[in-house]
C-alpha cells in the first residue's frame, strides 16, 4: 500500500493492542493546520507584522505554508509510528514483524477431499496427473498437487485436491458440489468432493498480525508457555480470531502432558477439521512442542443460549420506524455475532440493550439474564423472540 494511501486513514484510529496495554496516544508531530495556521500568524505578529485580513496576499501565503506544513508534518507523525507496535499499518507491520522472526501469514488454499470413479476396472494402473483440474463449474477450480495412481483391479480413488486461487474463495462448496473434470482423462468416468471444501484463508489482516508479533517473543522458549501455543495456533490459519489454551492446571490437573487448544474463526463461527488439523501440525513440531506435551486441538464447546426482548421507539420518530426496525433487526443479528466472536464472553443484556438503542429504539426491555461463559465456550444461540412493542412519548 503507497504512503499516500495509508496516510487517508484516520490518525485517531487506534489498534486494540494499544487499548488492551492501556498506553496513551502520542504524536511526533503537531499536523492540525489550524494550529499551525495560528502558529505562523502569532510568529508574524512576534516579529512585528501588520495586522492579517483573510485578503491579505501575507495571509494567503501562510496558508499555502499551512497545506506545506500539514502534509509534511503528518509524513513525520506517521513515519515515527510506523516504528511503534500498537500504530504501524501494512508493510510499516511487515518490518516489525521481521525483527522477531514473524512473517505476516500468506493466503492458504481451501482443500476438499475428492473421489474419483473409473468407467471400469482397468488391467493397467491409470494416472492422473498433477495439475488435473476439477470445478463445480462456475469458474473456480481446484486441482491436484500431485500424481493419483489407480492401481490394476481397482476402480476409485481418494485425493486432496486443492483450491488454484488461495483464500476463502474455495471455502463453503459442500459435498457432491465439485463433479465436473476439467481436463479429461482416459477411463476416468466421474469425479465428485466428499465432504466441503474449507481451511482456505485470506492474506492476513494488520490487527491479528500485530497480535501475533505481539506474542512473538513467547515462541522462543517453544510451545510450553500457553503464550506460545497462542501464537502457533493463530499462524497456522488467518481465519482463526480466537485461541484458548486449557493446560492441566485449568481442569485440576487431570490428564498430566496433555495441552487442550481450542480455536475460534471469524464471525464466531466453528473450524473445520482441515483447520484443525493445520493447527495440530504448527503446534506439534518437534522444535515448538515440549517433547512432554501432548496437543489436542478442539472446537469450542457451545452454551446454548435463547432470548427475547421487547422494544419501543419515541412517537417523535414515528415517520422513520419502518427503518429504525430494520435497524434493530439488524443490531439483533450483529449482537448474536459478537455474542459467539470471543471464547469467555459471557452473555451479556447490557450489549443487546446499548445495540438495539444505537438503532433508534427508544426503550428495552430484555427477557434474560447475565450468564458467565467457560473460557473453553461460546455463547451460540439457539432461539430469539424480538417483539416490537409500538410508539412511546419521549
């Protein structure tokens, strides 16, 4: 991304590493051009100068000095933040990352396993050669990485074929989906993925990438410290949000050696087996996992939870309620999200209540209570009653 571009981005942003560490903002450099405006204008006062009017050719130069200045001043702030942390963005992070050893996470094809079926019973092995191609047939293809051997007498075979365009593009195609062979092959009659593609994932974002760099220093006396299977964890796939490490101290010393990890994707939705697995082989390398260690990785456990409120909107706003329900309709949905986004959250009214009143309702009323969530849970929903109870006085 060009300097240009990051530096639209609104310096009053602040990264969650910087809100979780409690540090305070900093600026290198003062870019307000009002207040540089009333700089130069108090300097030419200092030295003697004559009284400015908004016309006056003085005043128009300062203000040519003034644009100068703000651009050149916001240079400076933000190349001094990009050596911090908790403000760097893009490849400002790529450099920070590099001093302890972590590079930000490239995209990962999704995968899918696939049968293939011949017309017959061959006396020869039939090959199918890597680079074969296979599609659901809308312009998205997955292949195989490498040779699949169909040996004399039998009649299918097993493969992983993978996405040829990494990211999420090839997640979600659920079984029976990809049946078409792209490039034929002799005595291969059909082709067809046994169960849904997934563990594709995206280039990885600024703030789960700082998080990682964060937890970098972890990693250097191996996976033992549960900072360290965090940080594993979080970098064998950039779709994973959420970790949770449950050592044997957290279940009363039950099952001595052996190290629970549980993982969360984004929008609290649960991983796949490939994920699993992916972030089974990061964390049990020789050189990261303790040789005493065994790792499990699991899903999060699900509290199930339902709920309901009633809600009112001021008669003043009586000409935009249709919107406003809509609104509130929404901030339902976005609340259930955030609810099951975070292992440990717990299931908090409060949050319903501030969303469905950003919406525009007047009034709330929930029907549920405050209930704690394990640190190895999330909240999942199982039903909703959202009433609208009409137009109140303000």
């Amino acid at each position: 991304m060009a300097i240009e571009e990051l530096l639209t981005f609104d310096t009053e942003d602040t990264s969650e590493l910087l809100v979780k560490a409690g540090l305070p903002d900093i600026s290198f450099a003062e870019s307000n051009p009002d207040k540089i405006m009333a700089n130069l204008v108090q300097i030419f006062n200092a030295l003697g100068g004559h009284a400015l009017a908004p016309a006056d050719p003085t005043y128009l130069t300062f203000k040519v000095i003034t644009y100068a200045l703000t651009g050149i001043r916001r240079r400076v702030d933000f190349a001094g933040k990009q050596n911090l942390l908790a403000y760097s963005r893009a490849w400002g992070l790529d450099h920070l990352g590099l001093l302890v050893g972590t590079a930000r996470t490239a995209a990962k094809s999704a995968q899918t396993t696939m049968l293939i079926t011949l017309s017959e019973k061959r006396t020869s092995a039939v090959v199918i050669p890597a680079g074969t191609r296979v599609t659901a047939g809308d312009n998205v293809y997955f292949n195989f990485d490498k040779d699949i051997t169909i040996n004399p007498g039998q009649l299918t075979a097993t493969a992983i074929a993978y996405c040829m365009t990494a990211g999420k593009l090839g997640n979600g195609y659920m079984a029976g989906q990809i049946n078409k062979l792209v490039d034929p092959v002799p005595w291969v009659a059909s082709v067809v993925n046994t169960d849904a593609s997934a563990a594709g994932s995206d280039v990885e974002t600024d703030e789960p990438y700082r998080e990682r760099i964060h937890l970098a220093p972890e990693r250097f006396s191996s996976a033992g410290p549960k900072g360290a299977y965090e940080y594993f964890a979080l970098s064998a796939n950039t779709g994973i949000i959420d970790t949770y490490v449950e050592g044997p101290e957290d279940r009363n010393f039950e099952r001595e050696g052996e190290v629970d990890l549980y993982v969360l994707m984004e929008d609290g939705e649960l991983p796949e087996q490939e994920v699993l697995d992916q972030v089974k082989v990061a964390c049990s390398n020789k050189t990261v996992r303790p040789c005493t260690d065994k790792v499990n990785v699991r899903q999060p456990k699900k509290k199930m939870f339902n709920f309901s409120a009633t809600y009112y909107i001021a008669k003043s706003k009586e000409t935009t309620q249709g919107a406003i329900q809509l609104a509130v309709n929404q901030a339902v949905e976005d609340y259930i999200v955030w609810q099951r986004s975070k292992m440990g959250r717990d299931i908090e009214p409060s949050e319903l209540i501030h969303r469905i009143m950003e919406a525009g309702a007047k009034r709330v009323e929930p029907a549920f209570v405050h209930q704690a969530v394990a640190n190895n849970e999330i909240a999942w929903n199982s039903s909703k009653n959202i009433i609208y109870g009409g137009l109140e006085d303000d």
